[in-house]
C-alpha cells in the first residue's frame, strides 16, 4: 500500500473521534474531515496543499515569500486583519511577522533581506495580489496580534515577556508594547504615523479585541497570564485612560468576576506584576481573543480544566461574559466537548501505534460569518475546529456539543495562524507560520459556490482539492 494511501486510512479510522457524520450548517456548511493529518508530512502537495480539507472548499495561496520576502529565514506571517470599515473595505489585509530578535546585534531569525532586523507590518491588496512592507523597525520583536479599529487605525502588539529591544518613546517597560498605526488615507497600503501605546500594558501581548464602547481588552501570554480591559477617557484615544485585570471572585478560575484596576505607573514598566498585586486570576497561557457579540472569547493553550496547577494541560478556550457583572466558563475543553489527542508513535516492539485526533493548544480565535467560533490549534498537525454556541448540550456537562473539525495542517514543522473571516462569508484566511519548505504563507480556505469563482481567483494562487 502506497504511504499516502497507508496515511489516509489511518485518518478515516478515527472518523467518530471528531464527529465525521455530522453537518455543520452556515455560509461555511462542511461535512468535518476524518482526523489530523497524521502521516501526510512528506505529502508532495504541501507546498501549494498545505492544508487537509472538507469536500466542497478549495485553498489557495495568497500571498508568499516569492511574493513578498523581508527575512533571510522564514517570514513568520502571523495575524491578520482588514480594513473592516471606510473606502474599500475589506480589501486590503493587514499582517504582523513575529519574528525574535534578541538584543540589538543578535537578530537571530529577525535578520533581513536588505541587512537590517526586527519585526514588520505588512499588507497584501487581495484585489489585485500585489504584497508590501507597510512598516518595520529594529526594536520591534515578536509582532503578533494586530486589529482593525473602530476609528479607522491599525493596532499590533508584541509578544515579548522580556524586552530585549526597548522602545525609545516607552524605555522604561520591560515586555512587549502595543502600537496604534495611522495608515494613508490615499494610499490604504503605505501609514502616516505610528504611536505607542504603553497605558495598555508591558505584557507578553498576542490577542487584541476592541468592543462596542472603544474598550480594548489584552492578553498576557504567560503560564500564569491574565486578561486585561483598556477603558479609555475618551472613545478611540488610547494616550489616557485606565488598565483593569479579571479577577474571578471565588478565587477559582471560573463564576462571577469584576475588573481590578491596576497601578498605572507599574503596568507601564511590567503589567504581570501589577495583576499580581491586585490579585489577578491567572489562566494558562492565554494567547488570542476574540469577541462575538457580549461574549469575549479567549484561547488558553496550556490550560487544564480539570487541574488548574498543572501548567501543561492540552488547552481550552474561556469565555466571559461581559457586562457589569463579568460571568467566566470554560467553553471547549479536550475531554469534554472534543477528544483528547493521542499522537502517532512507536511501541516497544518497534510497532507504529496510530494517533487519535484530539483537541490540543488552542491559539488564534476567529468569528465566523454565522458567529460561530474558529479555532486553530499550536501543534504538530496543527487543527481547526469550529465551535458552535448555539448547539446542545445534550449531557448536561455545562459544555456545547458543537465542536467540529474542519481542516488539519500536513506541513508538520509548521503552525496555523492568524485565522480570519474578513468581507467575504466564504472564505477564510489562515497563515502557515514557520513552514517546514521554508516558504511563509498567507491561505485562503474557500467553499466552492455558483458564480463565486472568478472572484475567488483574482489575486490568488488557485488549488482544487
């Protein structure tokens, strides 16, 4: 039997692991594939393939290092976002490179093409495919989430839970920043300015979320990391306001919590101490947010529902409910409402023994065109499940039973991330991070619909499954 032959039935035999016979209904309907891409690492279509797909969606290059290169390694595409809101929506996507240099000097993987360093900003015109630098500089490190405002500007974030590289207008902080880009308003891909905006927080950032009254809320990507709310004194001006921290009242991780504002001057230096002081819950590892009408959720990638000290767990994803009274529960958790994952080895006996598709390190967040919740996993074939909010709970457990998986990541050494929905209700955008071909890349995920085509292949690299 031919490997991939061989991979692909080991796949199928743990269909029921992942609900396999259900429909999953919407503008992104899909019967969820069989498993992970468990054996399909050295597959030959992963450089333009890389991901396993439902029947009905194909997938599509972007944008990739032939394209557009900035580093002499791998690019690291990170997060996305578009220009949600004014002249042309939706068409210009905006991307951080999470590249780690160390101090000045040391680039490490931040080594540029044209002799520089450190991390950048940049954006892919998805009418007509054409890829730029927006912005970059030498002291940024580790750029990772990034937002499109209310008020028409670009917020990114660093995920450094130590500064190598201090910001000249913010030295006094000690981890990562995040920045607020005024973009041209004749030129969507060239900016005006860039501002720090350190009232947010010195935090290893990653997970930036704006609500209905210009709050903005953060994440600290930390074993012991908590969640933050920016308020601000006035709507859309991040230069003056206050930083809270979630504390959940019973001094558990879920139930009923409040917001705790925080020392200023010492969130500015390292927001993780302040939380500390004031008694701020901490979750394991949260990494990106998301916000689906008056739910916040948030990725936790090493938590463990079931013991809350141990620092290794597969993972969950959190939501809190926001209002006056902030309302805090796990919502998909391996072993309750998805399977637990258990990799492909080897026994004793020098046997292979077949992994069994599971749920593990959840990281990037996306809402879905119908509000369901898009979740892309941090691991070795890493996953995208989709989580319905809507659906039972047949069992009474307090966790939905809607949890599907709809693609898997063949290129082993590799990550997706930054997943996304922008205007289009049929197609979602995912990065394939550090890639073991050595060629980053921005990806779309598109359904196949009547009359979608000719739109669906402008500015893209087309790939049937």
């Amino acid at each position: 039997m031919k490997k991939s032959t061989l991979a692909l039935t080991l796949v199928a035999a743990f269909a029921a692991n992942v609900h396999a016979d259900s429909v999953v209904n919407g503008p992104m309907s899909f019967n969820p594939i069989a498993g992970s891409a468990y054996g399909l690492e050295a597959d030959p279509s992963i450089a333009t393939e890389p991901w396993v797909i439902p029947q009905g969606y194909v997938q599509s290059i972007v944008s990739d290092e032939t394209d557009l290169d900035i580093y002499v390694a791998n690019d690291w595409n990170d997060m996305n976002t578009v220009n949600e809101t004014g002249k042309h929506a939706g068409r210009y996507m905006y991307r951080t490179h999470e590249v780690r240099g160390g101090a000045i000097g040391d680039d490490r993987n931040s080594a540029r093409v044209d002799g520089g360093s450190g991390g950048a900003v940049s954006v892919v015109d998805l009418k007509t495919g054409l890829s730029k630098e927006v912005v970059g500089r030498a002291d940024w490190e580790a750029l990772d989430g990034i937002v499109w405002t209310p008020w028409r500007t670009v917020l990114f974030a660093e995920e450094a839970g130590t500064a190598a590289r201090p910001d000249p207008d913010a030295p006094q902080a000690q981890a990562g920043l995040v920045y607020e880009l005024k973009l041209d308003k004749r030129d969507p891909m060239s900016f005006e300015s860039v501002a720090v905006r350190p009232l947010l927080g010195a935090l290893a950032h990653e997970g930036i979320e704006i609500d209905a009254e210009g709050n903005v809320y953060v994440i600290d990507e930390d074993r012991k990391g908590s969640i933050y709310k920016f308020v601000p004194e006035n709507y859309g001006d991040l230069s003056s306001g206050q930083l809270y921290a979630l504390r959940v009242m019973n001094g558990a991780k879920t139930g009923a919590a409040e917001w705790v504002a925080l020392d200023m001057t010492q969130a500015q230096i390292k927001a993780h101490a302040a939380a500390t002081a004031v008694g701020a819950t901490e979750f394991c590892r949260p990494e990106d947010l998301e916000r689906i009408d008056s739910t916040l959720y948030v990725a936790l990638t090493c938590e463990d529902v079931n013991n809350a000290a141990n620092t290794s767990g597969q993972g969950a994803v959190m939501a809190i409910e926001l209002g006056e009274q902030p309302v805090v529960s796990y919502v998909v958790a391996a072993g309750k409402n998805a399977p637990l994952e258990v990799k492909p080895s080897v026994d004793a006996n020098g046997n292979a023994v077949p992994g069994v598709t599971g749920f593990k390190g959840p990281d990037n967040l996306a809402n879905g065109p119908d509000g369901k919740l898009w979740i892309v996993e941090d691991n070795a074939f890493s996953d995208i499940w989709v989580y319905d909010p809507r659906s039972k709970d047949a069992n009474q457990d307090g966790y939905r039973d809607g949890v599907h998986l709809f693609a898997s990541l063949k290129d082993k050494p590799a990550e997706g991330t930054g997943i996304y929905f922008g205007k289009d209700s049929h197609t979602l955008f995912v990065n394939v991070q550090h890639s073991g071909t050595g060629n980053d890349k921005t990806m779309a995920i598109t359904k196949q619909h009547k009359g979608h085509d000719k739109h669906h292949k402008e500015g893209h690299k087309h790939h049937d499954d």
